[in-house]
C-alpha cells in the first residue's frame, strides 16, 4: 500500500550505501603512516585495503537529505572536507553542501598520512602528499557518486547492545577525577554500547548497516608497516564478505560501516598496562616503569599478537553487529533536518554557571602529549600526567619553536605546554582554529559530527545534554567521532586536570568540552526552533596553498643483477596441505587465482585487500625493492590449481613510472 510522507511504515526513507576504495598508493613512494606520529611507522605493504562507506538518507518526496560518510583513516582533515564539497559542489550544485554532508574517519592508525593541511601534520606526517590526500578526496567522492546513484526506497531500523570484554579505559585515572555522582550512574569507565542502523529496502532485503562503536583501532601497533583497517574495518569486511557472498572485497552492493564514537581513552588491548622489559604492572597514574620509565609501559591483547588481536576483536564485533541487525525492529521515522556553523574554537566564552564565565585558549599541546600513551608510547623521558614543564624541555621548545605567550599560558593551567601550537603561525598555522559544529536528525535520530576524540564521559555529557527536541519524542543521540576536522582529543574539566595523555592533547584548554557543549546545543535548538537559517554562518577556514611536499626521501628501482621486473625470486612450493602460509618474493598488488577445470579460466579468489592475504614491500640498497606476498590459506580453500600474481610499478632513475607482472609456479592445494 501507499503511504503518506510521515508513515515510515512503506515508501520511507531512500537509501544508498555503497562504497570505494581509498586506493592504497604503495609503489615506488614511500608515505609515512598517520596516527601515532612515529617517525619510524612508514607504510610498507598491504594487508587490508581501506575503505570510504557512502550513507545517504533522504525523506520520500526527496526535500532533504543528509550524507554520513565513514571513511577508514585516521580522522577527518578540514582539507580532505574542503575539497570534498567543492567537488560535490561543482557536480550536484545544492544538493550536498556544508550542512548535510557529515565526513567521519575511522581513526585506523595504519593509514597514510599527508592529508592533512597543518604545519604540526606536515611534521608528523612528513608533508602535504599529494597523492595521498587525492585518494583520499577521491575515494570519498566515489562512494557518495555510488550511493547516490543506487538511491531506492527503505526503512531504517535502530538497535542497541553491549559488546562486552573488548575495551579498557587507558587513562583509567583521569575518569577517576569526575564527580563520584556522575561516575556511579554507569557501570563501566567505557561505553560499550553499539548502536546499529539497519538500513533495508522495501522488500526487506539487507542494503547496508551503519552503526558507532567507541574503540581505538590500534590493535595494530606501530611496528606495523602493513596498510590495514584494523579491528572496526576487519569487522565491516565480515559483515560485508557475508551478505556479498563470492565477491571480493569491496564489490558488492551491501555496505557496513563500524564508525567512531567516543572513543578518546577507550583501548583495544585488553591485557592491560604493564612493563614489557620486567612483565609487572604500570597501572599508575604516570604509567610508568620503575626500569625504562614510561616507553616500557604498553598494554597488548586480547590476541598471542597483533594481527591475532585484530582478529579476535573484530569477530567480536562482527557478530554483535550481526546479532543487532538481525533483531533491530525499532524504526527510525520523521523528518530529516541539518545545522552547520564554523567556530573559532579559540575564542568561546563559555557560560558556566549562573555567575561565572570560562574561555578557550588558542591551541597548544602539554608536555604528556609528548608521552604518548599505553597505545603507543612517546619519546625522551615525557610521562602522562605531567603537571609541570622542565628547564630543559623548555629550554628546547624556546630555542626551535617559541615561548608560549604569558596569556597563553594562564589560559590552558594546569597543562604545561610543550607545544604553542595557536602561537606558530610557519609556513602555515599549526592548528586548526575555525572548526565544524554540524548536527544531522533523521526522525529520532541525533548525530553530532564530533570534531575530534571525546574521552567516554565527554561523550556522555555531550550526549546527554538536554538537546532540545524539534518535537520527536526519545531523541537517539550519537556522538559520531573524529568528523570533518581534526582537533585532538576532549576531556572533561575533571579530567583536564590530570593531564594524562588525552588531557595534554585537549588543545583549546580546560574548558574545551563546556564550550563544545554549548555551541552544539545552540546549532539542536536552531533545528528545534526552526530557525536554521538564522545560524551565523561563521568564519571560513582556510585552504593553504601548499604544493605537493614529500619529506621522505625519493625513490627509484633497480632489478638484482640478471633480473628483470616481474622475475619471482623464490617460488611457491608445488603443494600445499590444509592450513599453512603460502609465500613469494617480488613487487607489488597482487591476486590469488584458481584453475576452474570447467571452463578453463582462472579465477581471482583473494586480492590486497583480502584479509588472507598480505603483501609485503621494501626498498633495499641501491633501489632494489623486493615484495613478499603471503597467502594464509585458510582452511576453507578448495582443493585444486592456483597460482599468484602481482602487479607492479617500478621507477627508473629517469623517466616514467612504468607497470610490471609477474606470476608464481601453479601450486596444488590438498586436503589433508
Ligand atoms: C607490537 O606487537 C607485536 C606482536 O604482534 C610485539 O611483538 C611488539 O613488541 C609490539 N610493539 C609495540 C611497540 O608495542
Ligand atoms: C581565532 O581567534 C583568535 C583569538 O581571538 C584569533 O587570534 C585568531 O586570529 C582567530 N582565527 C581566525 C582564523 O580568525
Ligand atoms: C560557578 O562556577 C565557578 C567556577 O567553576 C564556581 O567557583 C562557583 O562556585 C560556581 N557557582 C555556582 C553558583 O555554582
Ligand atoms: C628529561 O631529560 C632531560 C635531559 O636529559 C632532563 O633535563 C630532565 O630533567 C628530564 N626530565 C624528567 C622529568 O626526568
Ligand atoms: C610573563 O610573565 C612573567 C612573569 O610573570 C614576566 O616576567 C614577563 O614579562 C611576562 N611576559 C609578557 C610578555 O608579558
Ligand atoms: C599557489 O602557489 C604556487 C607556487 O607555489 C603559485 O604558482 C600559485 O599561483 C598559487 N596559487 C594560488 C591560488 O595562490
Ligand atoms: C649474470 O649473467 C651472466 C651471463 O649469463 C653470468 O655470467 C653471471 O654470472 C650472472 N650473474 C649473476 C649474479 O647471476
Ligand atoms: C581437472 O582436469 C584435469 C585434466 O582434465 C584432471 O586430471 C583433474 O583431475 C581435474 N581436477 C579436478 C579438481 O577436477
Ligand atoms: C603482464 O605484462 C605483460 C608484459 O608487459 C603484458 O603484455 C600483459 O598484458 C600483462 N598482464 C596483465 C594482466 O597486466
């Protein structure tokens, strides 16, 4: 039966959901990799390929619409937004803009970095790569160009459930510092509530899941040089690989997306902090080892190893993501609306009670930003919770940067600040100060674009602070993680006050959340008030003009002596039995075929991005780069011929970037 615009029962909401891929770029380039600002941390193969999953929404008579996207990097940078809905702009005019477009990343830290426009980023991630941030801008494009054209008719459904024994809170003693009254209204110092979409068409059929789980993806630690998607992404590969039965990654029309929540101090590795030099416990407020200081205090698990732990946690995911879209009945339906305004985040004045006011600072990071964290630790001798600077340090930061102004200073107490980031300003500011404030609703539904990383009880007073409703009973709000631009990480006061790692990282000072707070609640009363379009539309960021800048060196390829592109330097086995690694030496992306005795053709059953395999790449001396390619032949594969291939390009000292192939023996798989 027919239905009118407001009975979501039949005809409701238009939705597509495809996605494409972040094309990994690994060939004669090296790219450093984004997210625990390791120098050491460049990419130097594949294990899974990322992802950008397109989500668009749209009322039945197509009045509005809004555009989730969560795309599997390390966050969200203004620049990759920019050029996004410029590209949007030109090619759908109206239809996508600034307002309904939200962008999240995943916060994979196994990604490419050099997408992002600020001076600290192109530190970290050794320049603004060009090639990096267009496939990034690309990717983004492509999977909203799919979703769009896919569009039909559906229904949304929301489910809730707890995925338990997969998180810890690594800066358990900050959340310690928030009022025991708040503390005691939750069971856990994390959230582990999944909230899930279920998106379906009018027959009922599966389309796509798109759901917020508050989690690192850092089981994949910085001695990790492969690209992957780690935990969240390994688990939208198994939800996908299911419903798109015989295809390989990334091809078919059904699309799960894991995307951030809060997930500030929320880690994967559930062993827990402890020496990995002595074995005994670093959970202390410092983490800190009596022998090797704070480097030597890390947290592993659940798994025997990285990839193991990957693995485990993304199973788990999988099959509570699972579980939620098989018994998700609760229909989401209502109109749909969005709010955007740009902030100087800088300059808020916060009202914080009745008679006192607060203010943010411009940006700077504390001398614990320095210490990294229990994920992934930092350098020198910084520790977590470091309340005070050093001569030394200060010393060092005076001579090569500059002296944080006095009013500076005063403003980000008690963080002792290691980097004035708002008071550099060469070649291009070092952060960002004009930032996103965007909310998106469809029917009940609520999701504030967070710029950055809430901790746990952040996201909780962000959630569940008194959003005035624009009529819809029971308001769902999601805090969706590391959207549109990014800012570090957000604590609360409380917090703040520990500088732990996270709260170093606060950057706009100790009243960031209260200021966040209150501007997000200003863009939900415009949509409650209807008055939208009263919002300031605020002050635009920038867009430098930085050309392409690769710090890492250049490179070129030489073949060994007496070889040439394409050779196989060691060979497969001629038979394999059940369950073992298949492996071979060469150059680049690579396929997994069997022989199909019927019709005489090979078939590709595993490509880079198949989680059973990995492609190794490394540059030796005098430009000899060698490729391992391993195949873990899982125990499902079917007997019979295969062979593997791989596809390269390699660089002379001069002239063009020229493609190469080349192809294993046939090897023979055998029951056991
Ligand atoms: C990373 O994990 C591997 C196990 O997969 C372990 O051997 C290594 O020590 C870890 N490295 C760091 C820096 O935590
Ligand atoms: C943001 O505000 C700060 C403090 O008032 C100011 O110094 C800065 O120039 C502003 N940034 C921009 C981009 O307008
Ligand atoms: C308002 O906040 C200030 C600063 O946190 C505090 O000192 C003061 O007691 C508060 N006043 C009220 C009425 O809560
Ligand atoms: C860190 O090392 C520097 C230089 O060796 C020293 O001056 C400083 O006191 C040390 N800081 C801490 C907290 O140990
Ligand atoms: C900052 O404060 C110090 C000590 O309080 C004072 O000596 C110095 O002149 C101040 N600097 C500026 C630029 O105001
Ligand atoms: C950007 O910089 C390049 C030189 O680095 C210059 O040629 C170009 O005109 C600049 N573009 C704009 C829009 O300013
Ligand atoms: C390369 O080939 C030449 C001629 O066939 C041979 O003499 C030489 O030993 C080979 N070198 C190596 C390293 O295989
Ligand atoms: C494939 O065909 C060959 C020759 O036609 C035959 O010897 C072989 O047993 C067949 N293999 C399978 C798995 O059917
Ligand atoms: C492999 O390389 C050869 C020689 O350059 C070329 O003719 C062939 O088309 C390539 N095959 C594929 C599948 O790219």
């Amino acid at each position: 039966s027919s239905s009118s615009v407001w009975d979501r029962s039949q005809g409701a909401h238009s939705t597509g959901a495809p996605e494409s891929a972040l094309a990994a770029n690994s060939f004669s380039g090296k790219i450093q990799g984004m997210g625990y600002a390791n120098p050491a941390q460049s990419a130097g193969g594949i294990h899974t390929r990322l992802f950008s999953r397109a989500f668009i929404v749209a009322e039945p008579d197509d009045f509005k619409r809004v555009v989730f996207v969560s795309a599997e990097i390390g966050m969200m940078s203004q620049r990759v937004r920019l050029e996004v809905l410029k590209k949007l702009k030109s090619k759908y005019g109206e239809l996508y803009r600034k307002d309904n477009v939200v962008l999240s990343g995943t916060h994979t830290h196994s990604g490419p970095a050099g997408y992002l426009q600020y001076t600290l980023y192109l530190i970290t991630g050794k320049g603004l790569i060009q090639s990096s941030l267009n496939a990034i801008v690309n990717g983004i494009m492509k999977s909203i160009d799919i979703a769009h054209q896919n569009m039909k008719r559906g229904r949304i459904f929301i489910n809730r459930g707890l995925v338990e024994h997969s998180q810890i809170n690594r800066s358990p003693f900050s959340y310690q510092q928030n009022p025991e009254s708040e503390r005691i209204r939750y069971s856990s110092n994390t959230d582990k509530e999944m909230v899930l979409l279920k998106m379906v068409d009018l027959k009922g059929e599966d389309i796509g899941l798109l759901s917020w789980f508050a989690i690192h993806p850092v089981s994949m630690n910085y001695s990790n040089h492969l690209v992957t998607s780690d935990n969240v992404g390994y688990a939208s590969y198994l939800l996908e690989e299911e419903k798109n039965k015989g295809l390989l990654p990334g091809q078919g029309s059904y699309v799960a997306a894991i995307a951030a929540a809060n997930e500030g101090d929320v880690s994967p590795n559930t062993k827990g902090p402890h020496c990995i030099n002595t074995g005994e416990s670093c959970d202390n407020p410092h983490s800190y080892c009596p022998i090797g200081g704070a480097q030597m205090c890390v947290t592993t698990g659940p798994g025997l190893n990285m990839f193991d732990s990957t693995r485990i946690l993304g199973q788990k995911l999988y099959e509570k993501a699972k579980e939620l879209s098989m018994t998700a009945f609760q229909e989401i339906e209502g109109p749909i609306f969005s709010a955007h305004h740009w902030v100087n985040m800088s300059d808020v004045t916060v009202q914080l009670n009745s008679t006192h006011t607060g203010k943010t600072c411009k940006p700077a990071l504390g001398y614990s930003f320095a210490a990294g964290t229990i994920d992934g630790t930092g350098f020198f001798n910084f520790t977590q919770g470091s309340l005070e600077g050093t001569p030394f340090w200060d010393g060092v930061r005076d001579f090569l940067l500059t002296s944080p102004s006095n009013e500076t200073q005063e403003c980000h107490k008690p963080k002792p600040i290691l980097i004035p980031t708002g008071e550099l300003s060469k070649p291009y500011p070092w952060h960002a100060d004009i930032v996103d404030i965007q909310i998106i609703t469809i029917g009940s539904l609520a999701i504030v674009a967070a710029p950055g990383e809430f901790t746990t009880m952040s996201g909780r007073r962000l959630r569940e602070a008194e959003f005035e409703s624009h009529g819809v009973q029971g308001m769902n709000v999601i805090v969706a993680g590391l959207c549109n631009v990014y800012t570090h990480y957000i604590t609360t006061y409380e917090e703040y006050q520990a500088q732990r790692y996270e709260a170093a990282s606060t950057i706009y000072g100790p009243h960031t959340l209260s200021a966040y707070i209150q501007l997000f609640r200003a863009v939900a009363k415009s949509i409650a008030k209807k008055t939208v379009h009263d919002l300031l539309k605020g002050p635009e960021p920038p867009l430098f003009n930085i050309s392409n800048t690769n710090l890492l060196p250049k490179v070129f390829d030489l073949t060994p002596l007496n070889k040439s592109f394409g050779d196989v330097l060691q060979d497969v086995q001629l038979q394999y039995r059940g369950v073992s690694i298949s492996s071979m030496t060469d150059h680049t992306f690579l396929t997994v075929e069997k022989y199909d005795n019927s019709s005489g053709n090979w078939q590709v059953l595993y490509n880079d991005a198949s989680w059973e395999t990995r492609f190794h790449w490394k540059k030796g001396v005098l430009g000899r780069s060698t490729a391992r390619i391993e195949w873990y032949i899982p125990q499902t594969a079917e007997p019979g011929v295969y062979k593997i291939q791989y596809f390269g390009h390699y660089k002379p000292l001069l002239g063009q970037v020229n493609s190469f192939n080349g192809t294993s023996s046939v090897f023979e798989i055998v029951r056991l």
